[in-house]
C-alpha cells in the first residue's frame, strides 16, 4: 500500500486534527525552531485549504476514516529506526506497525515533503542500503581503533583530529587506521551519515533511544561507529555487507509483544 506525499504542513496539521496536539507541535518545532504564533496560524491556514481540496477533511475539519487511521498507526508506533543521509540532506524513518510491517517515510527537507510506503520486514536492509547508495568500495581491511567518548566529540572540530593524534595512546597499526580515518572524514566535510534505533514508550510521550550507529565510507569500506560502553567509542572499517550486518534490526531494538 503506497500513502500519497504528504507536505510537512499538512502532516503536523492532521496530527493535531486526530487528537494528537502536544505530538503535532513537538514535531513542528523540531522541523521549524522558534516560530512566532503568526507563523504557525498562517502555516496551519494553508494547510487546511491544502486538506479541503484533497477533500481529507470537511467543512468542519473532521478528518476522513482512513486517513484517521493512518495517523493513529503513525503515533502510536512503538519501534523507530531514523536513518539520516547528511549528503542528500534527507531523513529516512521506519515506524513498526502492529502487524509486523513497516512504514517507511522518506522526508525530503528541500521540498518539505514526506513520502509513505508499507514494506514488510524482510526488505529493510536493502531499503537502508539503497537510501544510502554507497559505492564503488573496495575489500575493506580490518582496522580499528578506539577514542573515548570526549574525544569523539572533538572530532566534529576541523582541528579536532591533529590535537587527538597528538594527545592519543596508539598502536602503530591503530594511529595509521585513525589517519586513514581522518582522510575519509575529510572527503565528506566532516558529515557523519547515522542510524537510531529508538523505542517510544507506552503512554507515547517519551522517545528512548537504544543505540545509534555512525557511518562513514571511505574507498576501502566503510566506517562503522558505536558506542561500547558510555565512554568508549569504537571505530572499524567494514566492507559493505559487513556495514550492512551491523544493521540486523533484531539486535537492536527489543521487540514487544505487540509489535507482532
């Protein structure tokens, strides 16, 4: 079942019609930070005649069966995977419906626009593969190294790298694969492309984050980046379907019962 492209205005505005109004604006401020009160009444506005037209909505504003359902399965997701691409400046989300499927919202920034299909489970390591679409990487070697967590944050600092090689206790073998790291990192203008793994609890309020991995490729693989423990960072360099292992969605989110 393909839903058709919803605008980011009409989305937060159908939240807020199904009953779900402390979700809508939670959504709206993260995509546009602070609005006046003027912003948001003209935004709603627009969407509203944009809703009518589609006939979504009536006169009244009473949003049509199917599309309330939607909405319903949308909030009340339990489990989420975000999937974020800094080069096409896109975000990919997967939301688990009760019946073991997912829904795949791809929101195009530029455009403000977000797009859903259902796919079952089984096509989600090829739908993050092809939202990526890394390539032309050869055999990656296997080489690692660790920073802590302090560390990693200095990474985001263009001169973040020189003071760790500095300040840092390698290996041989782990200060050649921390420059050969930085060259990658370098390349991309410092981006980092990233997977969430987060569950929603049960009063839908709070968002829990269980793990989040970090990649980056480089022609010899690609860089996978996870936290061991609260202060140790782990860097490795895979080859592509190592970098797609490292994704297996039953190990990272802990499935409730009524996920299935």
């Amino acid at each position: 079942m393909n839903i058709e492209t919803l605008s980011s205005k009409e989305l937060i505005v159908l939240i807020s019609l199904c009953g779900y109004e402390d979700k809508a604006k939670e959504i709206g401020d993260s995509m546009f930070p602070n609005r006046t009160e003027f912003f948001w009444r003209d935004y709603s506005e627009k969407a509203l005649e944009l809703l009518l037209e589609k006939e979504w909505i009536d006169e009244e504003h009473i949003v049509s069966g199917w599309l309330q359902d939607f909405i319903h399965e949308y909030i009340q997701a339990r489990s989420i995977i975000r999937a974020i691409n800094r080069d096409k400046n896109e975000t990919l989300i997967f939301r688990r419906l009760k019946n073991g499927t997912w829904l795949r919202e791809d929101i195009f920034m530029k455009d403000e626009d977000h797009k859903m299909t259902v796919l079952p489970h089984a096509d989600l390591n090829k739908e993050i593969a092809s939202f990526y679409r890394y390539s032309n990487i050869r055999g990656a070697a296997n080489v690692s190294f660790t920073l802590t967590d302090d560390q990693f944050a200095e990474m985001s600092k263009k001169s973040g790298g020189r003071k760790i090689r500095r300040a840092a206790d390698f290996a041989p073998q782990e200060r050649e694969a921390f420059d050969q790291f930085i060259r990658s990192l370098d390349k991309r203008d410092r981006l980092l492309d990233s997977i969430s793994f987060l569950t929603v609890d049960e009063e839908y309020q709070d968002t829990h984050l269980n793990k989040v991995i970090f990649h980056l490729p480089a022609e010899e693989g690609v860089w996978v980046i996870t936290y061991s423990n609260a202060s140790k960072v782990e860097f490795n360099l895979l080859s592509l379907e190592g970098w797609l292992h490292t994704l297996e969605i039953e190990n990272q989110i802990e499935w409730r019962e009524d996920d299935v």
